[in-house]
C-alpha cells in the first residue's frame, strides 16, 4: 500500500507538474504563438495573440494582449487589451463567456459580407472601452465610423441571424466622434433595448457642427424605421452637389416620422437656399419617395433662396390628406414688399384661392420669356389675383419701361401651364397712375387681359401720353407667341411715337393717326397699315 500510494503521489506530482507547466507557458509569447495556431486551425481566419495573462485573484477571467483577427481581405479585429470572463458553470467550452471587454480595440465589419456568419459566440455582457468601430453596407458604399466608443451590450452574441442574435437584449453606447459617410457627429449616444424582433431606441443624440439633434424610434425586423420624434437644433448642412437627393437617396431608409421638429437651422443646396428655418411637421413617412398623408408642415425662415428668387419672413402652414395639400397660409416679404396666399396643390396642380401682392418693387429680366417651373408645378390657377401700390421696371437699353402704383386685379386667372410661368387664362386688370416706355413718360395706363376659349388673348390698352390719348387692342397667342394683330389709335399724340416705341420705323408725320399691324411680339416685328386724314401708309416690316 505504501508503494502504491507513493506511486500515485508521483503520478500526480507529474500531472500538476505539467498543468502548472502549462500554464506557466500559455502565459509567455510563446505559449501565446501556440494558441493563436491552434485557434487558427479551427477558423478559418489568422489569429494573433501577444501574450496571456491570468491572476488568481480574479480565477475567472484571462487577458490577452494584441490579439489581431484577419481573413484574406482585411484586417478585422485588433485589440490591444481584451478581457475575457470565463463562464464558471462550464469552463472548457470555448462558445460562451460571461463578459468580454474590448479596450481600445479596432473592429472593422462589412455587413453582409458572412464575416461571421459561421462562428457562434456569446457572452452575457459585451463591452467597449475607447475602441473604433468601422462598419461598411451596401457593398461599400456607405461607410460608418465610430470612435472613442465606450458602452455595451447585454447580453450579445454572433449568430447567422444577425451581429446580435439575441431575441432580447439591451444596449448602451457613447461615441465621441462619427463619420457618416464623411458626415461628423461629435458626442453621439444611443440607448434602448431589443425585445420580439423590434429595437426601440429610447434615446439618440448627438452634435453637428454647433447644433444637435435628439431622437426616439424603433427598427422592425425589415429595417423599416418608426420615428416617434425627431428633433435638430442649430443645424446648418452645405452641398454644392447639384443631384445631392438622387445620389444619397439609396442610403434613407423605409420609415415613418411621427413628428418632426427643426429649429434655428439652415440648408444651403445649389439653387436653394434656407437660413435660420424652423418646421414642425407630423406623419411624414417614405418609401422610395415621400408620402404626406394626414400630415400638417409648419414652417417659418428669416431667408429662403430659391433659384434666383430671395424670400424673408417667410410662414407657411399646410396640412395633407389623400394625396392633396391644403394651403392654409403663406405669408412672405418679395422685392421689397410682400406676398400671401392660400389654395390647394395636388396632382402637380396648384390651385389657389387667392393671391396677393402688395409694394413689390420688380425688376423684369432682359429676356421676356415664360419660365420653366418645376415638375411639382404643373398649372398654376388663381381664383383671386390682387396686386397693390408696385413699381415695375425693366432697365435694359433695348426697350425700358417703368410702372409706378402699379395694380393689378384678375380672375379665374391661369399663371402656369405645362410648366411654363405666364398668363394664360383668365381676366386681369392692369392699372399704373404713371409709367414710362422707352423713355416715353405716360400716365393713367389701363389694360385688360382676357382669354378666349382657344386660348387666344385679347388686350384692351389706353393711357395718355404727350399731351394726348391712345387707345389700343390686341389679338395674340402668348403661349405660342403667333402674329399679333394690333389696333393703334392716336389723338393728339405725334407719330414719332410709334418709332420710339419700336412698333414702326420712320412713319409718316401726323398727330391723329391709325395703325393696323400684323406681326411677333417678342422681338417686335411688324407690317400694315398707316392711317391719317384719309390717307392710308403701306408699312412693311425690314429684316
């Protein structure tokens, strides 16, 4: 017995021997090169670890110095600290843990890739300290960046499902600097939990340039994003990328916002121009494009710009049901004066119930010619069209001409269509208590505008002008700009009016005349008849 006892001894001197051997080596680099080949053999990625260390204070738990994961193509993990808690109810499993903590660690992931699509891993707490986070989607044209993250997960695991297949989870995550698509955001947090298929972000915030923005939503299982809240605070984004929508329009998300809040904030985009905005809008939500459904905008701004029209105090309210906005009010100072007006839009028809203009100071370009609206506008139809107390000028040398007290008054009136600005149908009174054309001064001019159900436009003109009177009428197309015949008589007026007024060149002298002319509006060209005393004058139009 004694000889069997000692033998046992020795047998167990050596086991222990061995273990403590083991154990010892595991904890020099080269036991470390060991363990990085043996984990090497059973992935299929190259793995480094430094050195190990393990303190009998803390039995549980290992620390592995600069443990770098790779594959083929990139470098995926390297952390130059990571703490592991082993699980005490079965330590020789190597699947599950009970913490891991990544200390300024680097993790590089592409989503969708399969990077770990094959490796089951959990553990009951995940967490980060002063780590980098790099994610790439849609096959590397998105890029996310988080730095100096700090937070975790609890509990997380690697599964074929998902980055974390846990059914339920919880997360907490502070990040002092994001890049979002080379988009900074400095102090990022976002906080909430998963629970049945659906993550509820209870809290996300962050800070853009000098403003933030605070957030609540949940993610569904299909991506879709419900935002219960939204709100951006001092936010002032600049693009000089003129497709700046379509190009990043792949990376928004299906969602809906419940309510949106912007305040104090401005967007500057080619041809577009918002300073110091605020919108409140609700049920907002988008699919590929945008859906305003039972929705209601507010929105107010010291300065809009759009294309090469400058806008203040701007106020609009609108609300949307079926596909059609109502127009409750937009009020806004233009050219010195202001403007409001309310309707309805819907089908890329605007309709509005009124419109008024009140001390516009405008300044016609040199080219006369109908603008092209955007695709939202259309036709544009006024029931109600009111101009008071405006100067209207044009200073180009061709043929200026200047408008003071200008009003104007109409009905049914139509000032777009198939998107061209113009007038088009309707019935509009022109009034100016004094006025110059080419130089020519005149006063009291009246003009009446109305269209025919062919669309043909007929004006009725008069004013006085040197000491006489004219009155006048016009038959012209203006959508189509076909000849124009014009109706010209003079009382009192002498002749050379019509020259400076670039209807006829060199007429006859007379100071009671009559003219019939068949012709183009833009540019003027015209030929037909001079009339004075009895006498008639073949006019001829010179090329």
């Amino acid at each position: 017995m004694r000889r069997l006892r000692f033998y046992i001894i020795i047998l167990l001197s050596i086991i222990w021997f061995f273990v403590l051997l083991s154990y010892f080596v595991i904890q020099t680099s080269f036991g470390a090169k060991i363990v990085s080949q043996q984990l090497s053999k059973f992935s299929c990625y190259t793995i480094s670890i430094g050195s190990v260390h393990h303190s009998f204070s803390n039995f549980y738990e290992l620390v592995f110095d600069n443990v770098v994961v790779k594959n083929d193509r990139q470098e995926i993990v390297n952390v130059p600290t990571l703490v592991v808690g082993l699980d005490k109810t079965d330590l020789w499993q190597l699947t599950h843990f009970n913490y891991v903590i990544v200390i300024n660690g680097t993790i590089n992931h592409a989503d969708n890739d399969g990077q770990f699509s094959h490796y089951n891993f959990s553990t009951n707490t995940l967490k980060l300290i002063d780590s980098t986070v790099n994610i790439s989607v849609n096959n590397g044209q998105d890029q996310l960046s988080f730095t100096q993250l700090n937070g975790g997960i609890k509990p997380f695991s690697l599964s074929v499902v998902s980055l974390s297949g846990e059914d339920k989870y919880q997360f907490d995550f502070s990040s002092q600097a994001v890049l979002v698509n080379q988009v900074p955001i400095k102090s990022m947090l976002i906080q909430g939990f998963h629970l049945n298929g659906v993550t509820t972000v209870t809290n996300l915030g962050g800070n853009i340039d000098n403003g933030f923005f605070v957030s609540k939503l949940k993610i569904r299982d299909n991506n879709h994003l419900n935002i219960d809240q939204i709100q951006l605070h001092n936010i002032n984004f600049q693009s000089t990328d003129k497709d700046f929508w379509n190009r990043y329009s792949h990376i928004v998300p299906n969602m809906a916002i419940k309510q949106l809040s912007i305040f104090e904030s401005s967007i500057q985009l080619p041809n577009f121009l918002i300073e110091k905005g605020n919108i409140e809008a609700t049920n907002l939500s988008y699919d590929d494009k945008w859906h305003f459904d039972q929705s209601t905008f507010v929105f107010n701004a010291d300065h809009v710009v759009w294309h090469d029209e400058e806008f203040a105090s701007v106020l609009a309210q609108l609300s949307s049901n079926d596909q059609e906005v109502t127009i409750k009010k937009v009020l806004a100072k233009w050219n010195k004066g202001s403007m409001n007006f309310a309707g309805k839009w819907k089908d890329s028809t605007l309709h509005l119930d009124q419109l008024t203009l009140s001390d516009i100071n405008y300044q016609l370009p040199e080219k006369l010619e109908f603008s092209t609206l955007p695709s939202i506008f259309r036709s544009i139809k006024v029931d109600k069209l009111t101009a008071l107390q405006s100067l209207i000028i044009r200073k180009y040398s061709d043929f200026p001409f200047t408008l003071y007290n200008f009003q104007v008054s109409g009905t049914d009136v139509v000032l777009a269509k198939d998107h061209k600005l113009g007038f088009f149908a309707g019935t509009t009174f022109f009034k100016s208590e004094k006025g110059s054309f080419n130089r020519i001064d005149a006063s009291y001019l009246d003009l009446i505008l109305k269209f025919d159900a062919e669309n043909h436009a007929s004006l009725i003109f008069s004013t006085l002008v040197s000491g006489g009177m004219i009155e006048s009428n016009a038959h012209v197309d203006l959508s189509q700009n076909e000849p124009l015949s014009l109706q010209f008589n003079a009382y009192g007026v002498t002749s050379s009016l019509l020259e400076n007024w670039k209807l006829v060149k060199q007429p006859p002298k007379a100071m009671n005349y009559s003219v019939n002319l068949q012709g183009k509006l833009l540019p003027f060209s015209f030929s037909g008849v001079f009339s004075s005393d009895g006498n008639n004058y073949i006019i001829k139009h010179e090329h």
